[in-house]
C-alpha cells in the first residue's frame, strides 16, 4: 500500500521549507509522456501523488503495457501550484517503475525466445523505501516478485545447512514456520539437490552454478521431484539468460531488475507550456 | 539527515510481520565487503541502520575513496539474529550509493581530461525518500549536490520568460525570494543569456543545446558578466561529456548520476560464513 | 517488528501532556509477576518498552513456556519515574499476549489428546496494531500463525469459484501470484476438494463444515493428493477441537484464539512496595 | 481522535506488501452484519477505515444501540478491490469494539438490578493502541470511561501514603497538580477512608476489600463526605457485581471490560455474495 | 512525553538535506548560558535533543530555579558536529519554555503581593506541537496548567447554557462525561453563577468581567458554595492582576503567558569558542 | 509544506482520548474575526486544520494585508462537531503567524522612514516544528525569511576563520558546498570585511556591530564590493532599527521577529453564537 504519509514525507522532500518558484494562480492540465519506448509501470503511484494534492488525475495507460516515444501515460488538471508541486515526484516514481518493468520485459522476452514457462523474479535487492513499487513494476514487466520480505518465505541457507545438515535445518524450519509458508533451499552443490528434495523442500536454489551445471542438477531433481520448483540465481545478466533459460529451470532471479534499471525517460507537460 | 523512523521503515519493510530464518542465538562479526571496484558512499547510512539495531559497527573505508574487489568497507559485531535482520538493509543502502558515487567518478574523472574547473553536478531526479543519501553519493564521487528541493534555489523558467519577459520574470523572483538563495535562469535560445545575467541572474541555465551552441552562449556571457556561473543541462551522457566540458560552462547537471546509476556489488559475510 | 515509534505511540496514549502522579526521583527495582498459571508471551515486546525509557530489563522466563501463579517472568531496575511510566503498558502488552498464548496452548493440548499432528493456527482477526504480537503468541502457545497478511498467501474464495469455475479461479490466482506463495481454495461442499486439489491447490479449506463432513472431504483429498493439506475453520470452540482433530485435517483455525482471548493476569511489583 | 496514520497503519498491516487477492475490477456494495445479539459500538472507527479508502459509507446502527443477529449496522458502496481491502480491519474493530460495549451493558445491567445510581467504570488495563476506542466502547455500553490517561486525574496510591502519611500525600499532589485535576486516593485499610475525605480527596478507592468491608466503609465516608465519591475495585467479576452493587458504592471499576470481552461476532458480506 | 519521533522532525527541520556548515571532526564541550535573568525551563527538553543525538548532558540549574545573567544551565560534551546540530534547536527550546516560565513567575509575583492563595493558570491557547513544554514551563514559573485538552476536563460554555438552561446544561454533561472529570460553568452574567454551583458546577469561569463585578460574584458564590472554585479569564494582563488578585477569585487565567511570552535570551557556547 | 500529519498530531494535541464538550449534532457556520488590527498571515495553515476535518473553508482576506479589529479572515462551514474541534488549533496557527507578521510589519515600515532599499530578515530562532510557517508570516509581513536551515546557506563562523583563517575558511567552504548556494561570512572585526569580500564572500554579516561602526564597515565593502550584500545583525530591536537603517546596510536581521511576537487577537464567532 502506498499511503498518505509516504507521499507526503516524499513531497516535503522536493519542496523543503518555502518554495517561491511556483507561487502561480489559475488552473492548468498536464500531461505525463513517454520520450522513449518502453514498459509502463509506476502509474498508480504517480496517480496517487497527484491525488494527494486534490489534482484530478486520470491514467491513460495500462499497468504493463508497451508504450512508444510520445504516448501520454497520464493525465491530470488542476490548481496550477499544486500541480507544479508534485511533478518532479510523480515523474521520478514512474520513471524509475516504468524502467524496471522494461528491463524485466526485456529479460522475459529474451526468456521466452528460448522457454514459454521460465519464469523471471526479482530478489530482496530493493531500493529501501520502494519495495512494493520495485516488486510491482517487476509484475508490469511480465515478471515474478520473488519472495516480498523475510516473513513471506522461509530460505534455508548454505550456512543452516552446514551447521545442521540439510535434513535436520529443513526439519527445524517446517517447525518454527507456518503451514502457509514455503521452503526454499539454497544448494551450492548439487549433489545435495535431492536431498533437499526428498526432506520436503518446496523450491531449491540453484546459487551461482554455470548453467550447464544448473541443467545435470534440474534434470536430477525433476526425475525424481517433478513437484519441486527450481531457482538459479546469482549474478545472471540479461546476455545469461538465453543459456539459464535452456536448462529447465523454473525460476531465474535477477537482482539487477531493482537495483541496476536504469530509469524510463518521462517528462511532464503542462497545458501552458511549463514544465 | 537519516532518522531513526526512516531506518525503522526500512527493517519493517524487509522483514514483516514474523521472521523465521534468523531465529539464531548467539554472537556473530560481519563485514560488507566490495566485489567490485569503484567509490565507496552510504556507508553512513549503512552503519546507522546497525547501529539502530545495537550493533557495534565500524566503517573501514572513507566516504569518497576509490575502493577495490575485496576491500571491507564496514564491520560489525553483535546479536547473530540482529546482524542477519539488518544485512540487507544496509547492503542495499550502500550498494545504492557507491553506484552513485561511482557513476560520478567516472563522469568527473571524464571532465577532468579536458577542464580543470567544470563540475559535475546532479539534478532533483533522485529516488523518492533518498534525496539526501543521494545528493550525499554525488559528493561522495566528486560531484556537486545542485539544488537541494525547491526552496534552495530559484529557477526561473522558459515560461516564466515567456509570460512575464526576462528581466520582469528576474525581478519578481528577486522580490519573492530570499536574499540568501540564489537565482538561475533558463535559456533555451542563446540571445536570451545575456539578457539574464543583465538582469541579476546567479546562475544561467543552457538547456539542451548542442556543445557548440553552447559554447558560443559562454563566451557572450563571460566576456559581460565573469561572475555568472553557467550551466549546461539536458540529457548529457557520459560520452558527450568531453564535448561540452570543452565549451567552457561551469557545470554540467546530469539526471542520469541519480536515477540510472548501476549498483555497486558488495556482499556481507558474517563471522561464521553465513550471508 | 516492534518499532521504537510504536512504543512511544503506545507511552504517549498512556501518559498524557503532564503526569504529575510519578514526580518521584531515585531508582528502583521491579518485577512482572504472573498472578495465575499460564503461557508466558509478550515478554520481549513488555521489555522493550522497559528498553526504550532506557531502564534495564531482564525476562527470567522463556517466551512459551507455562509458569505458575507468583512465577516472575520480568525483572527491571531504573529510575523510579521511567519504571512507573512504562509499566502499564508493558502488564497490558504481556498481560494480552500471555493470555493468547494460553488460550493456544489449552487449543492444542485438547487436540493432542486426539491427534499428534493436527496443528492449531491463528486467523487474519487480529486486534489492529497488535497483528505481529499476536501471530507470536499464537506460536508461544504451540499454534500456528496462518498467514500474515493478504500479501503472505493466496486465498480462492467461494465467490471466485462461483465466478470462474474452480480450475479457471486457481489459474488465474496461480498467474497473478508468485511462486513463493502458496495458494489455498476455500470450498463449502465438498464435493470441489478434489477438483481444488487436481487443479495444483496446496491447502484446501473445508469452511464451516460439521465433523463428520469434514472427515468425509479429507479421506477423498487424501486418497489421491496426499501432499495436498487440509483445513478446517468456521466458528470452531475449544469444546469443537476433538471431534475435528479425529478427522484427519491438518490444521484447524480459530479466530477466537486472538479475539476472544481473556488477559494473563500479571501484576507489576516495584522493590519499595509500589505498584 | 481516530488519524488517517492510525488507520493507514492498520490496512498496511493486514494488505502487506503486494496483495494479489483482490484484483477486482468493478464497484459493489457491503453491509457489516450482526451475527448475535450485543450491543454496537465501534461502528465510527469502522466507517473511518472505509472512508480513507474514498468508499461512501453509512452507519445503520446507532453507537450504544443493542442489536440483533442479523442486523445491519453499516452499509457501504465502492470499487470493490477497495472494499474488500478495508473489510477485516473494519469488522476487526467493530467486533473488538462492540464485544466491549457488550460487555459493558451485561454489567451494568446487572447493576441496574440491585441500585439506581451505581457506575460501571474501565481501567488503564486497555489494549496499546485502542486507549480511545475502548474507552468509547465503555460508554456506549453505558460504563464511566474512568481516566483516560494518567494526566486526566491524580491517583495518591497505597505506597505514596506509606512514605508520606495520608494528608501529607494529599497535599503534596495538590500542589502538583492542576485545579481542574480531581485527586483519587486508594485506601486498602478502611480507616484510612476518612482521613482521605478529610483531607481533600474527591475520590476514595476502595482497593480489594470484599463487600460487607466496602459497605462499611461507604457507610463511614457518607456520613461525614457525602460529597465523596467511593470506588470499588480489584479483580470484581460480573458475578460479583451484585453484591458490591448493594454496598452503596457509587462506581464499581473493572480492568475485563477491556482485557477480556470476547468479540462480537459480526460478518461482512458484499452485494455479489463476495466476503 | 517529548518523543524521539518529534526530536527527530525538530532537528531535521534545522538541518535540511545537507549540512555543509558543520563537517567539523573531533569532541567538543559547549555550555548554554543565561543573558538575561528569569527562570529556567525547557532544560528537559533541550537535554533530550542533545541526548538523542548521542551527547553527554548534564543539566545544572533546576527546572522552575531563578538565574541571572552569566549562570550556566546546561552543559555538554560530544562529537563536534552533532554538538552543533543540537544547538540551535535546543537553544530555541530553552529560550521559548523558559521566557514563559519568567513571564508566569511574574504574574505569579505580581498576585502575590496581594494573595497568598490566587493561582495564576494557562489556557488552551498555546503554540500547535508545543502543548506539553508549555504547560510545564507555566508550572515552572508557579503557575497551574489549567486543562491540558478538551479530554481533560468539561467546561459548559455559554451557548449550552443558552440553549438548555444552566441546570440541564449542567446534568448533560455530568452525564455523558466521566466521574473523573470536573466540570466548569462559564458565566458572563454573574445572576448566573450560584444556579451553576447549586446545579452541580465544580468550577465556575467568570468571564470577561471587571474587576468589582468580578468581587461580587465571588462573595455570591462563597457563601453558600465554599467547596466551588471560582475563576477569572478574558484578556487579563499584568497589570490588571493586582486588581483581580484582590476580588478573591481562586484561579486568574491568562493566554498571553503562552502565546505572548518574550523569550528568555541565550547563548550557546562551545569549548573551543564556536557558537 | 504543512503535511496532514502534522495536522493530525496537532488537533490529537489538543482534542485528547474522549472529548465530550462538542458533542453536538447539526451544521454550522463559522467566522474569524480579528480583535485588533495587524496583518494577516497563517490563513492558509488554519484553512487546512479545517479542510483536513473536511470543513469548507474560505479566507475572506488575503495573506499579508494589513486587517482592522472586526475584520472576518476566514468563514467555514460544516458539521458543528467537527469546526469547535478544529476552531482552537485554527485560531492559535493564525494568531501566532498573524502576530509575527504585524511585528515584521512594524520593523519593516520603520526602517522604510529611513529607507527604499533595507531588507528585515528573521533568523532560526524559529519555535521547533514552526519552521516553515513562521518563515511564510515573514515574508507576509513584508520581510526576508534568511536561510530556511542549515542546508540552505553556508555561513562562515568567527571560529572557522580563527581556524584557519578567512581565505582559507572561504575556500574549504566553497569547495564543500554547491555551486548553487551562497556563503556569507560573520565578521566581528570590520577589518575582516574587505578581505572576506576579496575572498569570495557572497554576503558578509557584521555581528553585534554599533551602527557607525557598521556605517563604517559598509562604506568599505560597498566602496569596493558592490555586489556583495552586507546584514547587520545581534539582539537589533524595534528602536535600534532607524539607526541602523540609516547604515546602508542591505538586510537587518532580527530573531525577536519569530520568538518574541506578541500574537495576534483573533476570535471566533459560530453562527449560533458559539464559541
């Protein structure tokens, strides 16, 4: 949820104390427009930055969809103050969501050329403060969340493993957690794959293997495990992913998607002519 | 300034309702640690969401140095379940602002081979809620912060000038204002330039002109007015940085330090080779 | 995560503009002592407000244990003043927390008399505010939390079904969510569990179903998806939980483990007499 | 005073981070119905909770009102994704609230049986967070919210007359506190009673004495302070009420009517059969 | 309370996004002397900007003690930097709480020469945020804080006595406030004022009169409800408390001690000479 | 930028848990009326208290006017509960602002006997949380807010310059700072004044200085340093104004403008004679 105070803490950013610039009267409309082609995202976040100023404001793009240069992904009219005022707010969260879901879509098309079911996901590699818009935009590009914070999924890792071995820390993680909660199991040698399998494992982390590697381990698990999900992660970049995505995973995580997009290029007109 | 309610929005956040993986006991060392090379930044920040957690917490590296794969940046020491809750925070944190930092290296490193003098500034396209740690990275990488939000400086804009004419446009900022704070103007047609600085502009604005149009509209204003600060701005990469710092401007603002940066990759290794 | 700006919320309520009732210098000792037999909980949430009036705190009884009429489960010492201020609304805290805990605790003792697996889980029908205290003092008292909030886990309702048909419903929800997350069908006849099931469910949600019924619907799941988990919910009493812990479910939820719970009775002693 | 933070704080708490439920489009309409008979309360925090979220709301029960299974008490109208959003924290807080006032009006009715004149009054022991809404749960089961805060009225307790000697107490948090501040004064030895009237007491607590003590006592303050109040207190229970009633006593306080009324029980259920 | 969520907004409000000014290393002390006579206040809260910003302080006079010009009130020691980012906010703090402990002090004083027994109070006329500190500053300065919200305490004002009548007004409010609370009668006609103490008023507020009328319904209402406490209000300056001090009222209340106070002057000094 | 937040926190300031004096069904009208004659400022803050509790709200007189005693600034319109709850916070933000702009009125026009050109300027001896409105009743009583915080300006202390000396002090600052901010430097010695001009001082503030002292100093920058601004500055009062004035100075600055004003007396009058 993005709330009122969120907003309000995000406006008083860019204001400050006493903003002399946009000291105007009247009314003016406005509009958001794409310089360059790409995936929209952000949308309802730079809506609700208007709204909260009492701008009327429509969307006038779908979440997700493809845009080009020029096409106008929202509209707004009102006080001409006020709408000076959230511009630079409205345009940053758009553009940096608009930029990740068109880095995902970049990535899941490039998937796709390869597999129609690999799916893409992001990882806790958020921007502090915009993690539900980050996990959004991921979802406008086509993309899969991953796991939204530390309550949301159990992750036995490496270390758990090796203190207790793999069958006793998935054992010890199905008690402390909830029923509703999965398991994922991080593996760095796939030998322990099955086993992982086999101890009740709802997904398995294939964590920085080459992809031929990632592929003997897929084929291991889905033998046996064709329930079980597997994930391969660490470091793949867009270039990786036609040869991650040959191997049969399931899931390819990213955390390049959030932290290294680079924005979507927007800029706000007003009726008059401001911007 | 970093909040303690900031910090504990960002912990919230990322670990929500009722965490399970790190329901450890005991004592642990940790140190976040460069895989890359670059310019350190957010390390501040990054040690004040351990120290939120009661964490002992040193930083290793200078805000600002150039850093390489290896080099620990910041170490602690402190509850294991509370170094695991706050890693990734603080990962993000620094990671986030070391790519800045970086990213404004690397342009400034670029002015440097041509000018001396000209400096490499930032815009208000930060990410919403991080302006601070931002405009912080950008110094941190030898750059300058340019306006902080609205109320530090006043820009005068192409419609403003197109409204009220230049010199009136100059003169009803000059009487809102402050004495204190400084006043740029926009040009986006060269003739105008001298006009400004005429009319008591601090600071002219040359948006998105061409290097050589640019340098041109220098020139007229040094040889009348030595004491105007010239700006060049819109949409200046990396690569058309030799070309406009060869023009002779004072500043050139770049959007993209900010809202295009990549991260920089750390990795946070606890004591006992957990992460 | 209980946040320092929650627990100066949660003082400031208590105390008002100027209390002049606890105008008392020195220092001094005290204890939480249970006044009737029970499940400890709450203790780290009561001690952090101890923490952040900067009084130290001590819980001398583990969260989830069962401790006895005059057992002291937290002890303090500080300013005589601070001790007073925080009191009232670490007992509350403690007091509220304990008593779900033990209201758990006799839930799943009285299913264990039946079954050793049936779990006791928690609902979304939580105090507001209070949402992750409670789900741990549901765990305290040996239950499970459910999930933690819409974003944790997915939810068919009836009307989806009635909408969709049961497959398309659980398509749709599977495409929209990620692969973290599980999905449950919620179905009032019994007659859909096994299309739920067929259709890739992982928890089925038999609502407001007599027992008998209920062991009807989880015989015919369990014969053909066996890894498929079952449970019951509506309106069930503690006087409930042995006929539905014979049926076989996996888990069955109660509502009132959080909103019908009576308070621990626990009373706050200081070390010269005074309460 | 109920805040939009408050409020916003609360849905955040139950939506998480990305709520894939409720992707609806469309509007519907709602009604929050009374599954048992009780007494309403609540109902203005529960259409507050609508309100933020710009759904039109109105309540179909008075405040204080009893009510029948199968009454509505608020009906609402809106974006469906919106209402259901909104539903559990609202039902949470109407069922919290009126299992309150319910409480409230069982013992005050009980009361009612035995004296005219006699008050039904809360304590301190409310739920963090909910001070102000309880407390208005109280009155609309026809209770005395007591004090609100420990600023609203000045409490001389047993150990304060320990240390001072009853009138010395009096005088000193007379001197404290402000005119328009009533002063109660605890007295577990009845003896004490008219010493505390004499001295200045608006209120004289009668801590833990049984009711043939309690009736003496009243007796003794009456006949010399009839302008006195006299509180009983300690641990009474519903089915004590009668005979504490009877001793003449003009408030009875009891810490349950807060810490441990069972909800009532209320569903909410949208036009289209949705809930 | 003053929060560490209110001292954060406070310095962040001084601070701004980037502090240039005091990137200053080492440890320094600093002093906050008195330029002027008067009476210390605010000292609390200036510690506790200090406090939360990690410096040692040590407050040397007490709260409500006389100083004269040169005195040292408070003093601290801590990291440069964070030493002068307190400064400022603490300085505007002691200087405001204590100018209207001195201006209180000398109303107190100026009533003192005619009664040993008028109290002099505030009113709900204080600075937004601010309410707490100013009501202790008037208690440090030998006032009464008078009510310190509308919770606090019930006041019948003349448009209820308009409407209902003076009696019924009166059973209004006693029955829909708490036993807690008192309740004061607004009179402007002093007829009025012996039917409020016989209907049950616990205060009557005699507003707007001069002083002989002022006598006269003092003498009215003490003679025949001795235990009724009668204040005076409405635009009272200092000079015109001699003559109210003499009519016998008990309280005189008077908004300027808030809203007009003259701030009491001064300086701040660090070890090494800063300021 | 006066956030709903900050709304919230201030009428919950003043309103307390349960208030139960403005218990009254119904619509009114509201006025507020002035009750002696200054200038208008804070109009907007107190609109907002109103519109925050969704009162329609018109200010019948424009920020900064001059008003006469019986002028109406703002009329409302609403439910009667919901204007007596925000009347009280309403009236404080206006009367508070409005006295500061009546006394930055009276300096300004008393230096205008002197002088066309002298700007009066506050300081930030603002009261904490006020920042913002006390800087707009400024500039509404004809005045210069001065730097808004730290951020906003760099100021060059007496300290640095015994540092390290005045060029050097200069230096250091220019090279920490942006382009984009000025840098006045204090000096107590006029000596310093020529070489703090020559250094690159933007504005240079002579501290405590005798006006012909001042007169002197002045006539040395301006002989040499046209542009640079000179403020004249430490404990200046009302009186000394003239002789100050007279200097030639540019700006005088006065912290007694925002923490010694007197308020405004403002009332306010419900249609039906409520108060």
């Amino acid at each position: 949820m993005l709330t009122d105070s969120t907003i309000e803490r995000w406006l008083a950013e860019d204001v400050g104390h006493h903003d002399v610039n946009n000291q105007v009267s009247g009314e003016t409309t406005g509009k958001l427009v794409a310089k360059e082609s790409g995936v929209a995202a952000g949308l309802d976040a730079a809506a609700a930055v208007f709204d909260y100023l009492d701008i009327d404001c429509d969307t006038t793009a779908e979440t997700g969809c493809r845009i080009s240069a020029g096409d106008c992904v929202l509209s707004v009219e009102g006080h001409t103050r006020d709408v000076l005022r959230g511009e630079r707010v409205a345009v940053n969260l758009a553009g940096h969501a608009s930029g990740i879901a068109t880095k995902t879509r970049k990535a899941v098309d490039t998937v796709r050329e390869v597999s129609e079911n690999v799916q893409v996901a992001g990882t806790r590699k958020t921007t502090p403060g915009l993690r539900s818009i980050e996990k959004r935009a991921i979802v406008a590009g086509g993309g899969d969340t991953h796991r939204l914070d530390l309550s949301h999924m159990m992750m036995v890792k490496d270390n758990h493993v090796a203190e207790m071995g793999i069958e006793e820390a998935i054992r010890q993680f199905r008690k402390r957690g909830s029923f509703t909660t999965k398991i994922e199991v991080e593996v760095e040698d796939p030998v322990r794959a099955p086993r992982a399998a086999q101890a009740g494992a709802d997904i398995i982390l294939l964590d920085n293997m080459p992809p031929e590697e990632t592929s003997r381990a897929v084929d291991t698990i889905q033998a046996d495990y064709p329930d079980v999900l597997v994930e391969a992660s660490g470091g793949i970049t867009i270039e990786d992913l036609p040869a991650y995505a040959a191997t049969g995973v399931d899931v390819i995580s990213m955390g390049s998607l959030t932290h290294s997009a680079e924005m979507l290029d927007y800029s706000f007109r007003t009726g008059d002519g401001r911007s």
